[in-house]
C-alpha cells in the first residue's frame, strides 16, 4: 500500500509581525494534522520552494540559527515518512488521531507504551525491509506470517512461544481451511517456510532483547516433505516456445514471449528481468546488481538473446514493458498451452499426513522463475560447467546447484540407454 500525501511547511503569519510560528501540515485521503515546529521564523529569510530558513540567518525574538531550525524541519519530514511507512505496511490507512499519536510517539512527546509482540514485529519489518532492501515478495512473506500469528493467537507475547506453543502453531497452521472451499489450504512446505520466516524475525528480536523465550532456536516441526520438483522446459520444449508464432488475437502474449525467454536464455530472475535497463546492456552482455542479493553480475549475450533485444527499441530506460509478476504468471500458462508444452507432470506434496498426487500438463505449471531454472538446467546438460553457471546466475553456494546437477546427470544416463534399444 502506497498512502498518498501532501506534507508542507507553513509560515502561520500574524498581522504586523515580521516573524511567524513554522507549521507542519500533513494531509491524506481527506484527513489533516499539524504541528508546531516550536520556533518563529522571520518572514524575509524563509524560502517557500525550499521549505528551509535561508543559510546562516538567526530567526525570531531568539535569533536561533538557521542551521538548528533546518534540522528540525528535516527531523519532522523524516519521522513522518517513518510514520506513514509503518502504516503502509500495515496496510493501515491512519485517521488523523492515530497519525498524530504515532508522530508525537516518534517525536518524544508521549512516552511509548511497552512493545508487544506485533508491535516488535512492525518495527522488525520497517527497520530491516530498508536495511536490506527487501523485495516486495519478501515485505509480502513476512505480512503473511504475521496475519497468521494475530490470527493464532491476537494477544501473542514472546514467551508464548516454547516448544509446546509453537507446535500449537504448526496444528494451527496444519488446520487453517480455506474460506471459499473449506479445504486444507496450506502445504507441508509452505508451513516449514513459514515457520522459518518466524524464526527470522525471532532471532533478530533475541538479539534486540525483546525476546528471552529461544525454544524457536530448536524447533524443528515434524512434518512429511517431498523435495520440490524442478519445472523447466528441456530444449526441444525452448525451441517450440521459440518457433511457435503467436496468434493476432493473442497479440499481448508476444512481449510475454519475449520476456519469459530472455529469461531461459540469461538466466535472470524475474525481478532483475523486469529492473533490466539500457544502460545494464552492451555489445555482448549484460552488466547488473542483482535485487534479490546485491551481488553484481555480468552475463555473456548468445544469438538468441541478442535477437530478443533486437525487437525493442531504446524509448524508454527500461528495456521490456512492466508487467506484475502475478499477471505474468498468469499469461505464462497461456503462452505454455499455445505452444503446446502439454507432457504431463506428477506433482507430490503433502497436507498434513495426506499424500496428495497431482497430475497436470507442464504448461499448468509454467511461471516466470521457469525461465531461470530452464537456462540452468539446459546449461548445464550441454556440457556447460556449473562453476561458469554459477558465474552466470550469482550462486555462491555449490549446493544451491545440487538439484540442476541431479537432474543433468539423469538426463545423460537416460540419453546413454538410447543405446541399449
């Protein structure tokens, strides 16, 4: 959520004065507050543009130094952006008394109450998510756990959370039913990502001291998993998706083509596909700063991704048109159908002690990280050696590629029984 405001410092004129009181007004989705600032300004030496005092003046009955008001006035604007982005990640819109008392909070006007759990948790998200520079999808992840613990338990502390309590959370999660169709609607897998998401933000309120109960530091939830099946399109699959013309009527699918395989022929992540700039793209590869890591990569441009290139013109800073990931998502399975990327595919996974088997034609399954995972995989059966991948992709950890090795490995010994027929 993006709350949209207008925050502007005001000169409250008095008539005859040649100073006046600074305000801060705040104004959003029809609610308005204001602040006195706490000193008086000479009229002559502020800067309306600039909303500041003008360098190295003193101001009002006190003749306080412009370089002292200056930093207030930033102090103000910075605590409340602090405020709003507590909001919006609360996908709260604030009434005009809970802005305020938030403000005066932050401004040590009112002594804060004691934090509880949730409280811990909004700031966890707030100071790490800039810190880190979190993605949106991991801001996402972790609004989704903490609806899930004020869900579980609305006045949740900390030291709820032993052994006992968080496996109460895990039966809890196991049941949690889906409110349109009264199925199970959690996985095994979801739950134990979950459950590992909670222990990041656990660890990081340990080490504030906010938190004394560490039983979080041993859990580990008893649960069935089966390892996640890999879905990329081997190379006969790419070069259909390749090859297939996209019919007029679809003619919207054509840029969706185009991205998801400069994803398969790059070995970007969707986030970094979509961040891709002209000024990121040279001659013969590609130079970026991963979003997702901050690790800085230079990838190498074969035919294939230069022609896709080649299809777009230098308009705009961005080379591919914007598209959320979940609409891409979406149009994934579309594209998959038309080219036909039908081989069925057996899906396992686990609800609780259910063993649930799915089978789907493979283009059910088609998402935007196929891309990568299809440039890997292919990759590395062409005889291409994992360290270059890793190069290529921004790996650091060997076992992160275990799963595309396996996979190779497979591959060639079922090509070598092609012999045996």
């Amino acid at each position: 959520m993006n709350i949209k405001r207008n925050c502007i410092f005001l000169l409250d004129k008095e008539k005859g004065k040649p100073d006046a009181k600074l305000r801060y007004r705040i104004k959003w989705n029809g609610n308005t507050v204001a602040f006195n600032i706490g000193y008086r300004i000479d009229i002559d030496k502020w800067i309306p543009d600039a909303q500041r005092c003008k360098n190295n003046t003193t101001n009002g009955p006190k003749k306080v130094h412009s370089s002292i008001i200056n930093r207030e006035i930033q102090r103000f604007e910075d605590i409340s952006e602090e405020v709003f982005y507590m909001f919006e990640q609360e996908n709260i819109i604030p009434s005009a008394e809970e802005f305020r008392k938030e403000m005066n909070i932050k401004l040590g006007k009112i002594v804060e109450k004691d934090k509880n759990f949730f409280d811990c948790y909004t700031e966890f998200i707030i100071s790490e998510g800039k810190d880190k520079s979190w993605t949106e999808a991991t801001y996402k992840k972790h609004r989704t756990i903490k609806k899930h613990m004020r869900n579980f338990a609305p006045k949740l502390e900390f030291s709820d959370l032993t052994e006992k309590g968080l496996q109460m959370l895990v039966d809890y999660l196991l049941n949690l039913k889906n409110e349109d169709t009264g199925e199970v609607k959690l996985r095994n897998t979801t739950i134990k990502k979950d459950i590992n998401i909670l222990k990041w933000f656990l660890r990081w309120a340990t080490a504030k001291g906010y938190n004394k109960e560490t039983s979080f530091i041993d859990f580990n939830p008893k649960l069935k998993i089966v390892p996640k099946k890999i879905i990329f399109l081997d190379w006969n699959e790419l070069m259909k998706v390749y090859n297939t013309p996209i019919p007029e009527s679809k003619n919207y699918l054509k840029r969706v083509k185009d991205k998801f395989l400069f994803c398969c022929f790059t070995s970007l992540r969707y986030s970094d596909m979509e961040n891709l700039k002209w000024a990121d793209v040279f001659d013969d590869y590609i130079e970026i700063t991963s979003i997702k890591t901050n690790d800085p990569l230079k990838i190498e441009l074969n035919k294939y991704s230069k022609e896709i290139l080649g299809r777009y013109e230098k308009v705009d800073k961005y080379v591919f048109p914007r598209i959320s990931n979940q609409k891409m998502n979406n149009y994934m399975k579309e594209l998959g159908e038309i080219c036909e990327i039908n081989t069925m595919e057996t899906i396992i996974y686990y609800q609780g002690n259910n063993r649930i088997e799915d089978t789907v034609p493979k283009y059910e399954l088609l998402t935007t990280h196929t891309g990568r995972r299809t440039f890997i995989c292919n990759a590395i059966m062409l005889g291409i050696s994992p360290n270059i991948v890793m190069k290529w992709t921004g790996h650091a950890d060997y076992n992160a590629m275990r799963p595309y090795i396996d996979i190779a490995d497979r591959a060639k010994k079922e090509a070598m029984n092609l012999f045996n027929k």
